[in-house]
C-alpha cells in the first residue's frame, strides 16, 4: 500500500493535492472561528465553484462543465455534500474517474479515505466538527440512535429540500465506494441526459 499511497497523495492534481487546494480554501475563509451550518454551507459552495472555474480553463472533467451551466445542479450537490470532506470526495471522483474503474486496485478506496483525512487533519483543523457537525446529540436518519461525538470522517450529513440537516451514522453511513457510484451516477440521470448528449 505504501507506493500506492504515496501516488496517491503526491503530485499535482492527485487527490492529497486536490484536498489540500480545497482544505486551504477553506482555512483562508473559516480562520480559527467555530462556523454555523447556513455560514459554512455558503463556504464548501464557494470553494466547490472555484474549484469548478479552475478546472473548467482548459477542457477539464465534462462534470465541470455541466454544473458550470447548471446552478441548480450546483446547489443540490452541495446539499448533499455540505461538510469539506465530502466536498472533496466529490471533488476527486470528478477528477479521478479511475478510481472507480474496474483496473483500480483492491484498496483505492481505503487508501483514498486514508489520504484525504490525513490530508485534512493537516490543513484544516477542525473539519470533522465544523459546521453542519458542530451540533452534539444528534439523531442518525436511519436508526435513530443518538451521535454523542459527530465526526464527518465517519459518518455522512446532507441538507433535506427543506434544508434541514440529516445526519447517517458511522455504522449508518455509505461506504465510499458506494458515495462515488453514486455521485458519479448523477451524472447520468435523465435531468442531464439531453445537455450530456447534446454537448459531448
């Protein structure tokens, strides 16, 4: 695991590199201040359509292109992805559609959480408690056990359309592999259909 880990965490636009662009981010505009949900909700937007205006000057990932004509769809991905690692998963599924291919190897996943939350933890302090995490006591979605201690690491938050926040638990929760077949099946859903076609 050890050269794979290194790869995947060295170089420009690997994914440590891509979470450490978007943890600096983040710092520059949270400081050291505790942040409300509505207010850092408002920072991983920011952050997410920089990272997309970034990556949209030359060809980049076609995704980019589609949320860059799409608010809307800008909007609803940040619902769902509202704390900075999630953010950045998203961030490198885009980036990386090899990670989900069938020639990755066995532990991609493992190792990509592995970096991303190390990563993280160098950065941007504090990332696992901020913003939507910063509440104690709440309630998981699914079993409706307690989270005594929030962490985004293991565990899964996302606003409702009625931007209430919901929370999975970590033995609730989605395995990674699971969160960027899914983020990448978005994609493709008939609401893009047309627009993929069209301009691809």
């Amino acid at each position: 695991m050890g050269w794979h880990k290194f790869l995947m965490k060295r170089g420009i636009g690997s994914p440590g590199y891509i979470a450490g662009k978007l943890a600096a981010a983040y710092q520059s505009r949270i400081g050291t201040n505790r942040t409300a949900q509505c207010d850092e909700r408002d920072i991983i937007r920011s952050i997410f359509v920089e990272r997309i205006a970034a990556q949209t000057v030359a060809k980049g990932p076609f995704q980019y292109h589609l949320l860059k004509v799409n608010p809307n769809a800008i909007e609803e991905l940040v619902n769902t992805h509202p704390d900075l690692f999630s953010i950045v998963l998203l961030s490198v599924i885009i980036e990386h559609p090899e990670i989900s291919g069938p020639h990755a190897p066995a532990d991609t996943f493992q190792v990509l959480n592995e970096t991303v939350q190390e990563t993280l933890d160098t950065k941007a302090p504090g990332w696992r408690t901020n913003g939507i995490w910063s509440c104690p006591n709440l309630e998981c979605s699914i079993c409706k056990e307690q989270i005594a201690h929030p962490d985004a690491g293991t565990m899964y938050a996302s606003f409702d359309d009625g931007k209430n926040p919901e929370y999975l638990c970590a033995e609730c929760t989605m395995p990674i592999d699971v969160r960027a077949m899914s983020d990448l099946g978005y994609f493709t859903d008939e609401r893009f259909r047309k627009f993929l076609v069209s301009n691809y």
